[in-house]
C-alpha cells in the first residue's frame, strides 16, 4: 500500500511540474505525450508493485533476438 | 526544439570516453577472463581492432548526412514511417537494455560490494533523479560537468594504475595463446558489444558539435582512448589476479583494488575505482536515456523535449527494479543475448542506412 502510494505522490509531483508550464505555452501534443507516458510509467510502477513475479521486460527481446545469438553461438562467436 | 544547443569537438571526446568505458571497467575484466583465460588482453586487442571499423561505419554514415541526428538520417534514408518505426524499436530496446540495466547495474554494485543493508530501488531512485535532472538541463550542461569530473576521471585512473602496476606478475598471463585463436572470439565480440556497438547513440549527440568535422574525428578518438583504458584495464586485472580468480569475481578491477596494499600504508583504495565507475556510468545511462528521449520527441514531432523526461524517468526505474529478477538470468542474458540485440542495433541498422543510401544516391547538400 505505501509503494503504491508512492508511486502516486511522484507521480502527482512530475504533473505539479509539468502541466502548468505546458498549459500555458498551450502545447497539445506535448501534453498528449506527456500524460500517456505518465500514465505508463504509472501502470507499469503498479503492476511490478502489484505481481508478485513479474515477467522481466527482456524476455521479450529475448524472443526476438533468440535466432540470431543461436546462430552466432554456433558459428562460435558467443559462448 | 526550442533553442539549438551546441557543444565543442573536446567537450565531444570527453563525452565519448565516459560512455565507452562507462558500465566496461567494472564488468568487463571478469567477463573476458572467463572467456579468453590468460589471453584476455588479447582478445581485448582484437575486439579494439573491430571496434574501430565500427566507429568508423558510424562516421562514415554521418559523413554523407552532415549536421542530422541519427533518427533525421533514419527517416531520410528509409522514409518517415519506416526510418521512424525501426528508430522507435532500436530506442525502445535501448531504454529497457541500455540504460535500464545499466541503472540495475549501479544499484547491485552497491548494494552487493559497498552498502550491504539499503534496499536496491533506494540507490535505483537516487541515481534516476540525477539522471532526470541531468537531461532535463540539457545537452551543453551535460557537456560541460562531463569537462569538470573528467580530470578527476583520468587522475583516480592513473593513480588507480600506478599503484597497481606494483602488483604485476607477467607469468599470470602465460602461456600466451595456448588454445590458438578460436576461443579469442567470443570475448571480442563481448567487449566490441559493450564498448563500441553503444556508440551509435552518440550519433544523437555529434549532430550538435560546433563543427561537424571534428565531430566525426572526436567520435573516434573518444572510442580509441575508451577501449585503450579497457584493455589497460583488463590486462591488469588477468596479471595481477590471475586468469581464475579474475574470472570469479562479479567485479575483478573492485577486487583488484581491494588487493592493494602498499607497505601496510596504503590499503583499501577499492572506493577510488568506485568513484571512477560511477562517474563514468552517469555519462552512461545519461546518454542512452538522452537519446530514447530526443528520438521520441523527434518522431512525435515536439518542439520540446523536456516534457518527456520525467515520466520516461519514472518508467526507467521501474524498468531498473524489474529487469533482471537474479543475477544469474543477468550474466546468462549479458552473455547471450546483448550481443545478438546491439549486433542488430549497432551494426545491422547503421548499415542498412548506409547501403539503402548508397543505394538511393541520398545525400544532403552540402
């Protein structure tokens, strides 16, 4: 409960920051990237506070990348 | 952007000397001694010798493309949606494997061989805030404290070998190529996929030197100097530790710090090598972060980056905390993966848009 909490007062620290700035230049898409990113950061914070075994972000680059590090090791340039 | 920042071909060197060797001083030691044994240095040497080319691929790219970063190259060369598309993968998988491990890096370091009792994510938040703060101010502030630690860089690096050199036994690195060449090539690969293959982040970065053609000349000396301290580095630790107690250890040039010992007066100099990774790590995961962030908001079309700093910082520590769940799936993926994927981001990538160039008679007006 307190991790998540935190998570929530940084986020509420980074839009105190960011969003006064940013309404007053009037700067729509910049305001559109902001919040969506924020509101990732947010969902993943929570979801590795949340699942007790999270599935590590590398795996995915793990799948993709799989062929090509099988074909170095077999022509011997990894180990 | 809103205003054009500008920094010096020196200040660009610098800046390339704290990435190249930024995570390689402490990792790479042990790492090439499991692979190579006593060859180590060798295989260092060969990994320089590729290195460079590789440099070279980069200035050769940046040649065609004068005063364009990476990500305007990309969407020159391929296209706006394709050039953006793959520019966005590479960025993606450089922030989760670049500067989110790396960040993971600094706070095992810590917690493992310095201060034992503090939660993990305490160091990952400290570190990240610097980091936000450093990007935040932009690229001439970050130039310019790269030129203040840099003396204290290179002073801790040469007081760190003097006092080594003491310690040297030759017969550690002997008998040199006892298995012949073969097992020398997977060490290189490592060190040219740790050192040199990251590079092609700075590409973000050399755009903004004040003259394109010491940009490119300050682009390959920095990498030269870079790998010359790692294989120092790496030949120190295999013939003062020897090739199997290097090998074991998570951090051979921390231990080899720790085995110092003067006339029972100057002992446990080990903090200084911590000083020296550090600083160099900050330039590390400044620059691989630097660049996700522009590429972004080059490809959303802002006119300021800096609104995406913060909450990409965030997603960064939390990146950090669940990157890798142990150690062993960190040296298992660091071993097997990495490679492959900056194979593909540093070499493969840089290529294509160098070919497809070639190919299209694309070149920018002088």
């Amino acid at each position: 409960m307190l991790r998540i909490a935190g998570i929530l007062a940084v986020a509420g620290f980074i839009v105190a920051l960011e969003i006064p700035g940013l309404m007053k230049k009037k700067q729509k898409r910049e305001l559109w990237a902001f919040s969506i990113l924020l509101m990732l950061g947010v969902g993943f914070g929570m979801i590795s506070i949340l699942l007790n075994n999270v599935p590590s972000p590398l795996s995915g680059i793990t799948f993709v990348f799989k062929p090509l590090s099988d074909i170095l090791s077999g022509i011997g340039l990894i180990k | 952007m809103v205003e054009q920042q500008t920094i010096s071909a020196r200040q660009m060197t610098i800046i390339t000397i704290l990435f190249s060797t930024g995570s390689a001083i402490l990792i790479i030691p042990s790492d090439m001694a499991s692979m190579a044994k006593q060859d180590a240095w060798i295989a260092a040497l060969v990994g320089m010798g590729f290195g460079c080319f590789i440099i070279w691929l980069f200035n050769a790219l940046a040649i065609r493309f004068p005063r364009m970063t990476l990500v305007e190259i990309a969407e020159a060369v391929l296209g706006k949606w394709l050039g953006g598309a793959l520019m966005l993968l590479v960025m993606i998988s450089l922030l989760i494997s670049g500067s989110g491990a790396v960040l993971y890096f600094v706070g095992n370091f810590m917690v493992t061989q310095m201060m034992p009792e503090t939660p993990i994510q305490a160091f990952n938040i400290l570190y990240a805030v610097i980091v936000v703060i450093g990007v935040r101010l932009g690229l001439e502030t970050l130039a310019r404290s790269a030129e203040i630690l840099f003396p204290w860089f290179i002073l801790l690096l040469v007081l760190f070998f003097i006092v080594v050199a003491f310690k040297i036994k030759p017969e550690n690195i002997q008998p040199i190529m006892e298995n012949g060449i073969k097992p020398l090539w997977p060490p290189a690969l490592s060190l040219i996929s740790i050192v040199f293959l990251p590079s092609i982040v700075l590409l973000m970065v050399t755009s903004d030197v004040n003259q394109p053609k010491e940009a490119r000349k300050a682009l390959f000396k920095g990498s030269l100097y870079g790998g010359m301290i790692i294989t120092v580095i790496t030949g120190m630790a295999t013939m003062v530790l020897g090739p199997d107690l290097a090998a074991r250890s998570m951090y051979a040039s921390y231990l080899l710090a720790q085995k110092i010992s003067l006339g029972h007066f100057l002992q446990r100099i080990e903090a200084i090598v911590a000083a020296i990774w550090l600083i160099a790590i900050y330039f590390r995961i400044t620059f691989y972060f630097y660049a996700v962030v522009q590429t972004l908001a080059h490809i959303l079309r802002l006119k300021d980056y800096r609104p995406l700093v913060l909450p990409l910082g965030l997603i960064l520590v939390v990146l950090s905390v669940v990157n890798y769940p142990n150690v062993a799936y960190m040296q298992d993926w660091d071993n097997r993966i990495w490679p492959a994927l900056m194979l593909a981001n540093g070499l493969f990538f840089p290529l294509l848009l160098f070919v497809v160039s070639f190919l299209r008679k694309k070149r920018t007006n002088r």
